[in-house]
C-alpha cells in the first residue's frame, strides 16, 4: 500500500478528539437539563438522549430483559440502543469503539501521553504483577454478568425499571461529579496520577465494559496481520504498542487488548508488511486504513438510525417525574 502512514494517527485523533468534544456537550447540555428542575427559573433545555451512552449497565440489563419479553424499557431506552451498536461494533469491527471512540479512553490517552512528556517516558509494571492486575478488569466484568444475565430475572428488573432510583440513573451520575465525595475526589486522582505513568492504567486493568468487549472483539473477522516476508524486524510495531503487545512477534494480532488503533500500522517502515486484514484463512485481505474508522462509524450509527426509527431513543419519563425526584436527590 503506497501511503504515508503517520496520517493514520493523526486520523485516530482526530476522530478521538471529536468524540470526545461532542461527549462534553452532551455533559453541559444534561447539566442543563438538570438544572431547570433543580433550580427555578432555569430556562428549559432538552434532555440529550445520548447521555445514555454512560449507562452501560442499564445497557445491558435492558438487553436482557428485551431478550427474554421483547419489551424495550421507556425510560432510558437510548441505553440499551447505544450498548447494542457498541457490541455490534466489537463484533464486526474489533474493540474499535475503545481506540476510536470512547471519550474514557481518550483522557485516558490524554494522561500517558502527558506523563511520557513529563518523566521522558511511561512505564511498565512486571509481567506477574501486570497479568494479575489485567484479570481485575475481568472479575468485575464477571461479577456484573453474574448478578444481571444470571442471577436478575425479568420480573425483578421490571420492578427496578419502575423505581426512582433507575428512572433518574443519569442524574445520579452526573452528580457523583456535580457534588464530588472526598472518597471520589482521592480515587480520581489516584486513577489520574496512575495513568501518567502507565499507559492506559484504567483501560488495561480495571474497566469491565472494555473487558467484555475485548473478549467479544476475538469473534472480529477483522485483524492486525503482519507479513514475516516483509517484516524488518525494527520492532516500531512493539515499542509503540498503547496496549503493549508484542505485535513484531506475532503473525496475527488476535489479543482482546488490541483495541484497533492502528498505531502499529502506522509505525511500520516496511510496506505491506503490516496491515489492518479483513477476512478468513486465505481469504483474508488488506484494506486501506482509513476505511476502518468510516465502517466503523458506519456500523455504530447505522444501528443508532434504526433505533431512532423504531421509536425506541428519547425518554418516555414525564417532565413532573423530573420536578419530584431531582431536587430530592440534591437536597441528600
């Protein structure tokens, strides 16, 4: 493929920096939304259904019960609207929502690259102590699969549906932030001062959804390959891995820590000799890298359109439900 790579990165941040510009003003315009029932005289503004996009697990317990009653829950079916399009993602397209999209992992990108100007570089914990610390991640992603597609049946998650608590998920939320708890305030910068030193520190050790994720991304026809013919053997692939794998070792790049950043790729002096693949055994092909992110999105929003056209994305909570619960939960 006769192109200059490094466009590939520049193309990474870009989308990142979009997402992440676009999450920040769906964050003001719900603490918008908020504020004209928590204080009076607050002019209306409409609640942003994309909000939902930080209730993962309302995502997945609205999943579950759709599955097994056909029913989308009213009051935040954005959530489960969003879930699906990201799991649809991982499938088809590797856990590119994680390297592409998710604002998360963007500040979390923020922080290493930030730590490595600081220190001159970031820095990497033990193999023992960096493969026990990756199995949390996995345990709480356990734990969250257990106690709702196992253990919650559909009749108690109806009961929950119906409660304060659930119907106003997003407010309560936003104000873990809005009304930070000294607790929250020292796990933050606990999570902030370890991300300059370790790249990806929240991602790689500790977050469930990208756990689940990584593990559904293996399913993806879609990989990093590397063609040993052409391979110089440089190791730019490796030094500059953000999920530290070892890619300059490996034919196929299969891992659910590869969240399809491309970086690699974009490192690589050789031509052809790393490529983003699309396919099975000897069908698999290269394909030009700055279609990854297009079909990537066109995936994402494709299943966003056909729940917007379902009728199944804007809130059916009443405006009176927000007047009663949100000064309740600001008055605690």
């Amino acid at each position: 493929m006769q192109f200059e790579k490094g466009y590939i990165r520049r193309l990474r941040y870009a989308f990142q920096s979009a997402f992440l510009l676009l999450s920040l003003q769906i964050g003001y315009s719900f603490y918008q939304f908020v504020l004209h029932f928590r204080e009076q005289g607050h002019p209306f503004v409409q609640r942003p259904s994309s909000v939902d996009a930080f209730l993962p697990i309302s995502g997945l317990m609205s999943l579950k019960f759709f599955l097994f009653t056909g029913i989308v829950e009213p009051f935040h079916p954005a959530a489960l609207v969003i879930f699906v399009a990201v799991l649809a993602v991982s499938v088809l397209m590797k856990k590119g929502f994680c390297g592409w999209i998710c604002p998360i992992g963007t500040v979390s990108q923020l922080f290493w690259m930030a730590g490595e100007r600081m220190f001159g570089r970031n820095f990497r914990m033990e193999k023992y102590i960096d493969g026990s610390l990756r199995s949390m991640k996995y345990i709480l992603m356990a734990l969250f699969l257990i106690a709702i597609v196992v253990v919650m049946p559909p009749n108690l998650m109806t009961l929950f549906f119906i409660s304060d608590y659930y119907k106003t998920a997003d407010v309560r939320t936003m104000n873990v932030f809005a009304q930070m708890s000294v607790l929250t305030l020292c796990v933050l910068s606990a999570l902030g001062a370890l991300s300059l030193l370790y790249k990806n520190f929240w991602c790689r050790y500790l977050c469930p959804y990208g756990a689940l994720l990584g593990l559904l991304s293996r399913l993806s026809p879609v990989k990093i390959r590397r063609d040993n013919e052409k391979c110089v053997h440089c190791r730019a692939c490796s030094e500059n891995c953000p999920s530290l794998l070892d890619v300059e070792k490996k034919q196929e790049v299969s891992s659910p820590e590869c969240f399809g950043c491309m970086t690699c790729v974009s490192y690589c002096p050789s031509r052809d000799a790393l490529d983003m693949t699309f396919g099975r055994g000897r069908k698999r092909r290269a394909f030009r890298p700055y279609l990854y992110p297009i079909i990537l999105l066109l995936i994402f929003y494709a299943v966003i359109g056909l729940g917007m056209a379902a009728g199944k994305w804007k809130s059916q909570i009443p405006g009176d439900e927000y007047q009663r619960i949100i000064p309740e939960i600001f008055a605690k």
